[in-house]
C-alpha cells in the first residue's frame, strides 16, 4: 500500500510554520510528523501540500492508496484501525477526517478532499492525538519525546556516556553514535534524555529530561535546559530553554531565556534575547491566528514566542508573552517589538519597513551555505509567492 500524508483543515492553523513546509515535516518530539509515521509504517510516506510547496516537497501516487492527515500523530491503535481501512472508507473523529482510501492516481489536493466526501465513513472511538494548533507543538511534546525515545532506541544500545557525567534518577539516557557529553549534569526523574548522533553537550550543561538533542545539535557551555524540550538537528543552543521546539538549523547561541516557545528552521537569536511566556496578570495568553486573522485565546498560562523559518533578532531583544513572528523577518531595537509580526518584515518596536525580496533571498542563500545546504529554485519559488 502507498500511503500519503496531506496537510488537512488545520494547516492555516499551524502558521507561520507551515507557510514553508507541510505539516507533516512539523517537529515535535525527537522526529517530524513524517518521520514517526515512516517508521510505524515501515514505509516512505510521501506529501500532498498547497500547489506552491509541492515542488519541494514530492508526492508518489500508486494505483492503491492511503491518505492519512498529517496533523494527526500515529498510535498502535491508529495504526490498526488505518491498516483495516478499504479503499471505499475514510476513518472520522468528530467529523475531523484522520485517513482515507484513495484508489486511482492523486494529483492534488483539491481533487483529494472531494474524492474523500464521496467515500463511506467510520467512526474511530478511541482517542486521538492532534497538532491542530502552534502552541500544541511544545504543549505535546512531552510524550511524543517519550514514544519516539521508544521508538528509535528499542532493541539498541546506547553508546556509553563518560564518567565526567553525573545522572540523576533511575531513567534512561541514550547517546547514538558519536555523541559527546561531558561534564555535565542530567536528570532523568521525568523523562528520558536522547542524545543523537554527532550532537555534543558541553561542558557544565544542566539538563533535565525529557530532552532531544537531535544529530549534528550542540548545547553549549552552562546552558540550563528544562523538558519538555527539542533541539533539532545542526542547531546551537546556550542560555536557559524550557519546554521549548527547535525545528533545526536555528541557533540561540549565547545567553537569554527562551521558553514555552517553537522556533523554525534557519532562524537567529541574538545574544541575551528573551522571551516572556507567563503574562503580568497570570491571565490566558492569546496569540495571532492567521486562521481567523485576529488574536485567540490558547487556554494557557504559559506561552511564549513562535518564530517562522529565516527570521532573525538581534542582541538583546525581548519578545512579549504569545508573540507570533512570520517568515523571514529581521528584528532589532528596544522595547518589545508587536505581537504579531508580519511575514518579511525589517524592524521593531518603532515600526516595520518590508524586507527587500532580493535581499531576502540573499541572506537566506548566505545563511545555508554555511552549511552547505544549496538555497536552489524551489526555494526561490516558495519565497517569491510568499512575498506577494
């Protein structure tokens, strides 16, 4: 069977992040979306996405398919319940379509959802795990570290951890091939602590679980990390994090606090930047939604910052509780910049000019570069339509 994750109602609900990305390729926990559901199926899901992303990000159609959305995290019951799912069936939760049978070619999305009303449903009973808001990112993360740690270390044994270490409590820590740790202290009490291959802790960190630093990752010297927090790969993290998501290729290099909080690829904390993620009053965050074009209320206390990919802020900025920052934007100045900072935009708490879109794309291709990573036409394309 060929099965092909599709974005679904909740993408416009998962910007800025998904303005560059399917919602399948969302971290949360150590793995994407995309990845936790290629391992539970053994297979190599493919992306339906909007027509401008789909260039990137490629779509396999078979004769026989499956069609899961991809804000929905996988199970062993889901699992068992979309394996016994016909051709002619689509799975439902609360009217919300979780997977569906797909027989012929798939084209795009539109074409997709249509084919879906006409197909017969069944109620799936159990509960269901769904990323169908930003703030749902750190908020889930806690267990999804827990089930991908299972997933990805089960039946594997761990590299060993130096003697220069002192770990707390009788939970596990795993360190993949190639990872360094050193002189550092890590607590395990509440979750597990993953370590992934060529990521290095430095010396002094102090870590409490569960905690994923994912491959090629660095946390730098002192750094205090408290769980339920993800450093994605190639990332460079110091200060103090908690219950935080960093997608990868992002950096909080130095000093500053970033918490409750999801931060996309290619993006820049300055030195000393901080966020608020408790409000003055202890009164429920509300954050922009792209979805409703006006600011909802998340339900929680605490909520930070959400920062889109290739946005960059500068020394010493500090970014109020709920702050949703788009794509490309580059923040500096005193005081607190908006809540609410639109995509390619140049500036701060005195106002936005546009950033220049040649002048976008040259920083983004300066910045992959440097790790070697090409900012080719597809890439060019995305940010183009974004722009306008």
């Amino acid at each position: 069977m060929n099965f092909i994750l599709f974005d679904g109602e909740f993408r416009n609900q998962l910007l800025p992040f998904t303005y560059t990305r399917p919602v399948a390729d969302i971290r949360i926990g150590i793995l994407t979306i995309r990845e936790k559901w290629n391992k539970h199926l053994n297979s190599n899901c493919s992306i339906i996405t909007e027509s401008y992303l789909q260039n990137k990000f490629s779509m396999q159609s078979a004769g026989e398919n499956i069609l899961i959305n991809a804000a929905v995290l996988p199970d062993e019951n889901l699992l068992s319940a979309i394996k016994n799912l016909s051709l002619k069936e689509k799975l439902l939760k609360d009217n919300i379509v979780i997977a569906a049978g797909y027989d012929g070619s798939v084209s795009d999305a539109e074409s997709v959802l249509e084919n879906i009303k006409l197909l017969s449903p069944v109620e799936y009973k159990q509960e269901l795990n769904l990323v169908d808001h930003i703030w749902k990112i750190f908020q889930n993360n806690h267990s999804e570290i827990e089930n991908d740690f299972n997933l990805l270390t089960a039946n594997k044994k761990s590299a060993s951890i130096s003697d220069s270490n002192k770990v707390i409590g009788s939970g596990k820590v795993f360190l993949e091939e190639g990872a360094k740790v050193e002189c550092s202290i890590i607590n395990v009490e509440n979750g597990p602590v993953y370590i992934g291959k060529d990521a290095e802790v430095m010396e002094g960190c102090l870590i409490r679980g569960p905690f994923a630093l994912c491959n090629n990752a660095t946390l730098k010297m002192g750094a205090k990390i408290y769980g339920a927090t993800t450093i994605g790969p190639h990332c460079k993290v110091g200060g103090e994090v908690n219950n935080s998501v960093m997608f990868g290729y992002s950096n909080k290099a130095h000093d500053g606090f970033l918490g409750n909080s999801v931060i996309g690829e290619w993006c820049n904390l300055g030195a000393d930047s901080n966020n608020s993620n408790l409000k003055n009053n202890y009164s429920n965050v509300k954050v922009w939604s792209f979805q409703n074009n006006e600011y909802v209320n998340t339900g929680l206390q605490f909520c930070g910052l959400f920062m889109g990919d290739h946005s960059k802020a500068s020394i010493n900025t500090m970014f109020n509780t709920g702050t949703v920052v788009g794509v490309c934007c580059n923040i500096f100045g005193d005081s607190f910049p908006p809540k609410y900072v639109p995509s390619f935009s140049w500036g701060g708490a005195h106002g936005f000019d546009t950033f220049d879109l040649t002048k976008a794309k040259e920083m983004a291709e300066r910045v992959m570069s440097r790790r070697k990573i090409a900012f080719n036409k597809e890439d060019d394309a995305i940010f183009s339509h974004l722009f306008k």
